[in-house]
C-alpha cells in the first residue's frame, strides 16, 4: 500500500480488505499450535459431537454411506501422511480431515450400537394378556409395590418372533412378589415405550431401546410362580442375575440392621438401588444441592478405593521385612483395584459409576506402572471407553453431569497446583507451632471442600437446569456439612461392613454408618428447610446449552491464556438460560389432558392428571404450581361432558372434542381443535 501526503491511501488493492481476518487466521493457528500437548483431549469432544448430531438427525442415515464416509476419510488421512506432497499440505489437510472424521466415527459408533440393541417391540397397547416370562430383576416403586423386569417366554396375541426382548412391569399386588430366577404367569395390560412428555424432554421410549425393553405396564392380580430360581434365561442375563441375588441380599441385610429411615439411603449408596427412599427425604437432599451423594459416582468410587488403598499399606507399614523386601504399594494397589471392581458389580453399574470405575483403573495402573496418576488425559480415555461401550449414554444426565464435574476440578487443580502447594509448604515461623498448624490443616481441608464443591456446582448447573429445571441454593452449605460425614464415616463403615458380612459380623459397622447416615439426613432437612432453598428455572434450549458447555471445555482444555475466551459464552449462556420458547398448545400422547399457553405466559389446563405429564409441562417452564393449583386458577378453559374450549382476547381459539356432536358449530369459531375420535374430515 502507498500512502498519500494527507494520510490518504493510494494502490489499494482487494485483498488489503483480508489482512486483518488473515491476521487472526494466523494467531489462532499459531495458539493451536502452542497447545499441542493438548491436541488428544478434544478427541472425546469431537466424537461426542458426532453422537450428538446422529441423534439428532430427523431419520437415520444410510448405513451404507457412512461406511463409506469413514472409509474414505480414513484412506484421506493415511493417504496424507505417506504421500509425497508438501510439508505444508500436510500441516493443514491432515488435522481437517481428522476433525472431520472422528464425528464421523461417533455417529457411527451410535448407529451401529442402535443396530446391535434392536429388539421387537410392542406397537400398540395390549389390554389383557396372559404373560409368561423369566424375572430378570426385581426392585421397588415409590409407592412401595414391586417393578419386575421380565424376559418373556410367552405374550398372548403375539407371535415368538414378535416378542420383546425384555419387558418392565409393575405388580398390582403386594402378596406375592417372585424373586430374580423365578419362572410365572400372570395376567397383564402392556404398552409401547412413553415418548417424551414436552418436545425435548426426557425420551423414555429412546432409553428403552438401548435396554432393550420392548414394552412396560402392570400385572393385574397376584402373579403364579412356575417355578423357582430357574435357568432358563437367556446367555447375557445369566450374570446380571446372580448380581442382582447378591445386591438383594445384601439390601435384606442393611434392612434388618438399620432403622426404616437410614437403610434406603444405605442400601443406595451400596447397592445404587435408590427406589426405597422416600420422595420427602430424597427431595431434602435435592434441595440441599446433596443429591449427588445417592448417585454413585467418583467421590464414592475414590473413598472407596482410597480407603482400601490406604488401609492395606498402614497394615502392611508394621510389617519392615514386607516393606523392605516387597513393593507393598503397588500389592495395595492391586488390592484396591479388586475392591472397586467388586463395588462396581453390586452398585448397578451406572454410567457416572462405569467412568469412576475407569478412573480409578487407570490411577492404579498408573501407580503399577509409576507414570503420574490423575490427569485429563485419563478423563478422555475413560469417555472414550463409555462412548464406544454406550455412546447413547452421552444424551443422560448421569454422564454429562459426572465428566463436567471432574473435567471442571481436574483442570482446576492444574492450573491452581502450583499455587496451592506453595501454599501449603509455607515456611514461614508463625504459621509452624503447635496451636497455628491445626487450624491450618483445618482450613486447609475445609477450603479445599468449599472450593471443590463450588467448583462442581456451577460446571454442573447448565445440566441440572436443562433436566431437572431446579438449583439448590445453598448447596455450597449443604455440601461443607455433609461431605465430611460421608468420606470419614459413612463410607468406611460402609466397607467394613461389606468386609464383614460373609462371616455375619457386620451388625457394629452398620450401627456406626446409621449415626452417619442420621446426621447427613438431618443436614439435608435443616438446609432444604432455609429460606428459597430451591429456585425452580425453565429448561433452556439445546443451542443455550451448547454454547455454555462450549465455553466451559474450551476453557477446561486448553492451558494457556487464550483459553479465558471461554468465559464469554459461559456467560453468554448464563445471560440467555432463562430464555425459552415455550409451545402453545401441549398435548397428552392419549389426550387426556391439554395445555394451553395465555397471554400471561402460564399455561392453562383441561385436566390435572396423568399427574407426571402435567408436572413435567409446569416444570419444564419454570412454572411452581402444583397441577391442582394451575387448574383451578385455569379462568380461560371451559369444559362440558362434549369436551372443553379456550377462549382469551388476543390468543386462539382452542377446542377440544370428546365426540363429533359439535363437529360442524366448533369449526366456524375454532382457530385449533383437538379430537380425542378418529374423523376423516
């Protein structure tokens, strides 16, 4: 460029006009560059990635063609990194081509997992049915009756070849309840999988295709039992079975030990079987932001194994020929690794358990191998591993909350690592004697926990807004009163008593875990009893969430300073969470109930049952109401035995027909009917 004598520019040419864009072009190539170290730990964002768009898709995709894609992608890069062209080429055309192809291997790994756990399924429902079937699992409802799962050998009105894989139910009687293995016959009303409730709320039907459950319901009357502790299960039940024996006995044993508060929240944190907790204690703990503590996940895995670890080299420490002669570590590790192998079986295997597990696999081995043991590069082994074992997992809660957790506190502690050692191995003589240091290490721990706990609730808050729509305020508190309660008394009597109850001795163990299990529920009802304990928030949408997690693990990943440009779409998306665009009219599956939006915003109902649809709608809009509350105060709806109307200034007109006696009259006023009867009109 040429200058005039007035600062006027002469020569101008068209790709001045670039300079800037390649300018920034250039810098972000250069800061990508600098961060090759970290390169490999946006593999399981990308293959997520690729998950998440597979599910996402209106219809599925040719399985031809990404076959195709994957296979041309992959020669691409082999191609590329044996050809004869440029170094530079290659600097450029490789890494495209790779971040295009591990997507691509997401969705493939997600379609090929849906072609693998395909199963018949029922299309529509089956009011009366004489059933015979296996019992694969048998737990309990919140209203105390038994949930069976069943593979059945027989359905009435359906073919061999049209039977489900598995079916769940539930008994309608409390008499009798079989075991796992038992063979019975019973009467039964069945269903296809519930969809959502909401577009965008929880799939239930999406779930019980990758569980292989073909079709759920209930048992009418007291189901027969054919005969006891059969093997007549299939290959890949087998297992699971004697699992679930061994998890139900020990269930039965907490039971007689403990009191009728205490055991449900000990059989959970044991077993994981969380269906015996009263909803007001459970949603106590929700509300004290402690609802984490009852789903087993790293904390649990970490206590446990830590404990073990720990126990075993104190133990081995009194012995100086072992310590002398033996690597009595890596024995204690060896040991660990058995007992969290072993939690992980009888705790049900949940996916935050299955990445803990993982987690702490890969420690152990690091430490039998003497490499550093807790990184992020062990995070994104241990999504990689879930994704390809269960990419449909990436959609649950359970594993977006557990891998935003310990991303959130690993990456933390990192980067904070240097400050916080410095920290503690302050010299300084005034902060050595004999009154100082105590409190020292007691402050030590207690801002280690707050800030753990800080640091976990806000990288968690984008998921539990987006599913459960609540955020406890005063978490933070519960969680500095409950988790110390947990880590150096509940869990660790919790393993004695594992330890001890083959030989029957596990009575005093479970008595000092119930005084712990008491004190953390006290807790949780002091906290949830404070003042807006609990803030209700309408469910963002998916591209609000996208843009807070992508701030979040752009920030988490990356080490130097431009990794601070992440703050701004976690605030962004803060800013935006309370945005939603709520539809107009909700309607039931089977339209027994019918939400329309007013004017003011809140919905306006028809009926306040099924109860668990109505809730969902509210909630899902931030909406406290109960379903009760919201319909009588519904001044607009209006309904009669032929059906009910909506009529308000300003929105449509919505009328709802039970039968076709006023088909013709509602149609000359009506902006939107709604049938409950076929028509042909």
């Amino acid at each position: 460029m040429q200058k005039t004598g007035r600062g006027g520019v002469a020569g101008w040419r068209p790709s001045d006009s670039l300079f800037l864009p390649q300018k920034l072009a250039l810098w972000i190539a250069r800061q990508i560059g600098n961060e090759q170290d970290q390169w490999a730990l946006w593999i399981p964002v990308l293959f997520a990635a690729g998950i998440v768009i597979y599910f996402g898709l209106p219809s599925e995709p040719s399985g031809f063609w990404m076959g195709a894609l994957v296979l041309l992608l992959v020669g691409g890069v082999v191609r590329g990194t044996q050809g004869a062209r440029g170094e530079g080429i290659k600097k450029f055309s490789i890494p495209l081509l790779v971040l295009v192809l591990i997507p691509v291997l997401g969705m493939s790994t997600a379609q090929l997992r849906s072609y693998v756990r395909s199963a018949p399924k029922i299309e529509k429902e089956i009011s009366f049915a004489r059933l015979k079937g296996s019992v694969i699992d048998v737990s309990a409802t919140r209203t105390g009756r038994a949930r069976l799962h069943i593979q059945p050998l027989q359905i009435e009105h359906l073919k061999p070849d049209e039977l489900p894989a598995l079916i769940r139910v539930t008994l309608g009687s409390k008499k009798q309840v079989p075991e796992i293995g038992d063979e019975i016959e019973a009467l039964a009303r069945l269903w296809p999988p519930a969809g959502p409730v909401a577009p965008g709320a929880y799939d239930f039907a999406r779930d019980a295709w990758f569980k292989r459950i073909g079709a759920t319901g209930f048992i009418m009357g007291t189901p027969t039992i054919v005969a006891k502790n059969t093997k007549r299960t299939e290959w890949q039940f087998w297992p699971s079975v004697d699992i679930e024996k061994l998890r139900t006995s020990i269930a039965q044993k907490i039971e007689r030990a403990m009191s009728p508060d205490t055991a449900p929240i000990a059989i959970a944190l044991i077993t994981g079987d969380r269906d015996l907790i009263d909803p007001e204690t459970a949603q106590n703990l929700r509300t004290a932001g402690l609802a984490h503590i009852l789903a087993i996940s790293g904390l649990h895995m970490a206590l446990v194994s830590g404990v073990l670890f720990t126990g075993l080299r104190m133990v081995l420490a009194l012995f100086p020929v072992l310590v002398l002669r033996y690597p009595v570590k890596k024995a204690a590790a060896i040991l660990a690794l058995s007992g969290a192998t072993f939690y992980l079986l009888i705790s049900g295997g949940a996916i935050a358990t299955q990445r803990a597990y993982i987690m702490v696999c890969l420690m152990f081995l690091a430490i039998l191998f003497d490499r550093p043991a807790l990184s992020l590069r062990n995070v994104a082994l241990a999504a990689i591993a879930i994704m390809m074992i269960a990419p449909e997992s990436v959609l649950r809660p359970s594993f977006q909350m557990s891998f935003a957790a310990v991303i959130a506190l690993i990456s933390f502690y990192e980067k904070a690592g240097d400050k916080i050692h410095r920290l503690r191995s302050n010299d300084g003589a005034g902060l050595q004697d004999k009154f100082w240091t105590p409190a020292r290490k007691v402050g030590g721990y207690a801002g280690g926990l707050l800030a753990t706990s800080l640091i976990a609730g806000l990288a968690t808050a984008p998921f539990a807004q987006y599913h459960f729509n609540r955020v406890a305020s005063y978490g933070l508190l519960g969680n500095l009163l409950a988790l110390p309660l947990l880590g150096f008394v509940v869990m660790p009597a919790a393993i004695m008593a594992l330890i001890l109850m083959p030989v029957g001795a596990e009575a005093a163990p479970l008595w000092v875990m119930e005084q712990g299990v008491a004190a953390m529920l006290w807790v949780a009802h002091w906290v949830a009893h404070l003042p807006h304990a609990l803030q209700t928030l309408p469910t963002q949408p998916d591209w609000v969430l996208m843009i807070t997690v992508g701030g979040g693990v752009w920030l988490s990943l990356w080490k130097h300073a431009w990794r601070w440009a992440g703050v701004v779409p976690i605030c962004l998306g803060f800013a935006l969470s309370w945005t939603l665009a709520a539809p107009d009219v909700l309607i039931d599956r089977e339209g027994k109930v019918i939400a329309v939006k007013a004017e003011e915003g809140k919905y306006e109902l028809t009926a306040a049952t099924p109860f668990f649809v109505v809730e969902n709608w509210l909630r899902r809009t931030g909406d406290v109401r109960h379903p009760k509350t919201a319909l009588s105060e519904s001044e607009h709806v209006s309904c009669d035995p032929r059906g009910c109307s909506f009529v308000q200034k300003m929105r449509p007109t919505v009328v709802i027909l039970n039968g076709p006696t006023s088909w013709r009259e509602d149609c000359t006023h009506a902006d939107v009917i709604v049938a409950r009867f076929y028509s042909s009109w």
